[in-house]
C-alpha cells in the first residue's frame, strides 16, 4: 500500500469522517458520552440508520483496518487462531480462498470481515455493504479490509484480486488478530478448556 | 469511430414447460461499444486515463461477467435447474445493469467542440424550465442528490412516461434506472462510482459533479426525450 494512497486514505477520507461526526455530535448531547461501539450500534438504530451512522460506522472501520494491517505484515496465525481457523475452515488455505472469493464477490461499496460469530461460536468470512458493521449482527470482528474503491485505486486501479491477494501476503497482522481473538474469546462460551493432566 | 449500435437483448424462451423439444433461440453475446470520441477529448472535465479505465476495464468486465452469467442462466433453465436461476438474478442485474448504465452514459458525455455542455435546447429545454425553473436548479438539484448518494451508484435526470414529467433519482450499486419505476426512462445518467472520478478528483465528489456538465451532451438527452414523450 503506497505513501501516497495512505496519505488520502487515512489523511483525508478517515480524517473527514472523523470531522464530519464530531460535527453532527456537535449538535445535541443525546449522545454524548458513548463509546464507540455503543455510538455504531445506537445510530444504527436496528436497520434505520439515523445520519450519523455512516460516519460513526466509517470512523469504527477505519480504525479497526489501520489495527488489521502493519508492515512486514502476511504469513500465518499461530497458536489458538490458527487451531481455530483450521477448525472451522478446515485449512488455512480454505480459509485464504473463502476470503478472496468473498471480496470479488462483493457488488459496490463495503467490506470484507473476518469475524467470531456468538451465536454459532466459530470464525466466519463475511461481507457488507457501504459502511455496515457486523457489530449490529452482534458479531465481533477480528480484521476487516476495505473494499471501496478509493481503498485501492490509486495503488491498484481496478486489479481487486491484486489488491487482496497483497493484503493476505505483505500487510495483514495475525498478531493484532491473535490479540482480538484472545479478547473475543472471552464473550464466547466455547464450552470447558481441555486442561491436560499432568 | 462509428458507435456500434447496442445488441438487442432477445428474450430467452422459457421452455421450462413446454414438452415439445424447442430449444431456446442461440444466446446473444455483448461486447464493448466503442466511444465516438478519443479518450483524452472530454479533458479538462475527465481525464483520459479514467476514460481509459472506465471504458476499458469497467465496463468491459461488466460485458465479460454479464455474458458468463446469462450462459449460466441459459444452461440452467435448460436443466430446470431453478436455485441455480434464482442465485445468477442479481449476478445479471449487476452485470446487465453495468453494461446498460455505461453504455447510455458514454452517450451522455460529449467533447466540447462537439457541444457538449451546450445548453438544451427544444422540448427538454422548454420541459427543464417547467419542472425545475432554470437549468441552473436542475444542475443544483442533481449535484446534491449525487454527492448525497453514499457508496456506489448513479443519479439519473429520468422522464416518467405515465406522469408525463421529468424526476430526479439515483440508484445504488448498478441498479438501472427501472428499478425505481417501471415507467422511468433515462434521459441522462452520471456515474459516482468512485471509479468515474477518483484518479482526478479524489475524494472530492461534489468537484467532479461540477465539471461534468461542461462536457454534458443534451442533444442526445433531448433525442430520447423527444422520441419518448412523442
């Protein structure tokens, strides 16, 4: 990912949104005091979204992308989120490939996600549109990668599959998500540990 | 370069219940029109290299992805095999609507020395100044419902047969311009897919929507309105 496409990216896109949330914030103090999170979920508002969603929602993406990514990033998980990526995909390259296609399969605007699902206790590769996030499902996510345009034109044009192929090889940090997992995992009851007897 | 006039889409023939052995007719494949005019000559408004791409890349991968799904679709209504019709539906309006959307919208835009962004003039002209006032409240009007439009689609100056009058809409993603209304034909459509103006404007949508009218083409969008409103 180029200087250049980060200095937009994170300098102007990511910093508008910022700006343009702390503006409509500016206007009543119904808000005021609420975490991030409760701030995406709120504005929400169950599927009707009030017109701050997309800038809190943008600003919650941004920042868990910058998280999913650090230089000299790629190669593989280890320990638990490897066992449990292999567990639920069956392989780590089942699980590159569930990525991939689910990226180019995207119509429009969104993201991609690799989320913990509550309900059925596994990782799971998802998509949304525009600025959804699958905290409203109740989900938690561990990376995501944005796919809007602006996200690789500069650097990639229209080449997406270069663009995805290179975040899973050069950028993507298993350990900010090993640290996520190991965060999720205590919102998910994955049933007695397995302690080994001496 | 001539504009290759679009294929006409023949309608699959359902022989999903028919015991007699009609094959359907052979499928119509799609290809890239081509622009009736150089890439770099609606400068300084689009640059050349986007038209490049977004003539090249973007809507000929629409035109590739649109005729791989409808061979699909042809295959699998020959098999009766419905999930697999169900599931290719949005795959074809996705693709379809890419190709239709672009085509129109090459149409659209025109080079300076060839009137683009000269005023409409006839019945548009005459039906602008009617339903919005001036041209000046149309242009204002578009301009806040494109840069409005958050993520991916288009805003489209449409003529409602029915009502006999012209609206303003926007779709997202490639949606046409009939999934707002069966009666809506387009008079003139503009592309805010971030791809239409990112490399230049960035993220400055509201510049690009600007600029885009100097290079509008209202003889074509007058063309339509007066073969459809006849």
């Amino acid at each position: 990912m180029s200087k250049r496409a980060l200095e937009v990216h994170w300098g102007v896109h990511h910093r508008g949104f910022v700006d343009d949330l702390n503006k409509q914030l500016g206007k009543s103090d119904i808000l005021y005091g609420s975490t991030m999170d409760e701030l995406v979920k709120a504005t929400y508002n169950n599927g009707n979204p009030l017109p701050e969603f997309n800038n809190a929602a943008e600003v919650w993406n941004h920042d868990l992308f910058w998280e999913s990514m650090q230089p000299g990033g790629g190669g593989m998980p280890k320990l638990g989120l490897l066992e449990q990526i292999e567990k639920d995909f069956g392989s780590f390259t089942n699980f590159r490939e569930k990525f991939m296609e689910t990226a180019l399969s995207l119509f429009g605007s969104g993201w991609v996600w690799v989320v913990l699902k509550r309900r059925e206790k596994r990782l799971a590769v998802v998509k949304s549109s525009n600025s959804i996030n699958p905290i409203v499902w109740d989900d938690i996510p561990i990376l995501n990668l944005d796919m809007w345009e602006h996200a690789y034109y500069l650097d990639y044009k229209n080449d997406k599959a270069k663009y995805v192929s290179t975040f899973m090889n050069h950028l993507v940090s298993w350990n900010a998500a090993m640290v996520r997992m190991a965060c999720a995992e205590a919102f998910v009851n994955f049933g007695e540990p397995k302690i080994p007897i001496a | 370069m001539a504009l290759r006039s679009l294929a006409t889409r023949k309608t699959l023939t359902l022989g999903l219940n028919s015991t007699r052995l009609t094959q359907s007719r052979a499928l119509q494949t799609f290809s890239l029109p081509d622009l009736p005019y150089d890439y770099g000559a609606l400068e300084p408004a689009i640059s050349g290299e986007i038209m490049q791409l977004h003539h090249q890349k973007h809507h000929q991968t629409y035109i590739t992805n649109y005729n791989k799904a409808l061979e699909q679709l042809h295959e699998a209504i020959q098999k009766g095999d419905f999930s697999t019709v169900a599931k290719l539906q949005s795959a074809i309006k996705f693709n379809g609507g890419g190709h239709i959307n672009h085509s129109i919208f090459w149409q659209n835009i025109a080079p300076i020395r060839e009137e683009g962004g000269e005023p409409p003039k006839g019945s548009l002209g005459w039906a602008i100044d009617t339903n919005f006032g001036s041209l000046e409240s149309l242009i204002q009007k578009i301009n806040a419902e494109g840069a409005a439009l958050q993520g991916s689609g288009w805003v489209w100056l449409g003529l409602d047969k029915e009502l006999k009058k012209l609206v303003i809409e926007t779709t997202a993603n490639q949606d046409p311009l009939v999934t707002k209304g069966a009666h809506l034909v387009p008079l003139l459509g503009i592309d805010v897919w971030e791809h239409a103006y990112y490399l230049q404007y960035k993220n400055v949508r509201p510049d690009y929507l600007k600029n885009i009218w100097k290079v509008i083409n209202w003889k074509y969008a007058n063309g339509v309105y007066e073969k459809e409103s006849a």
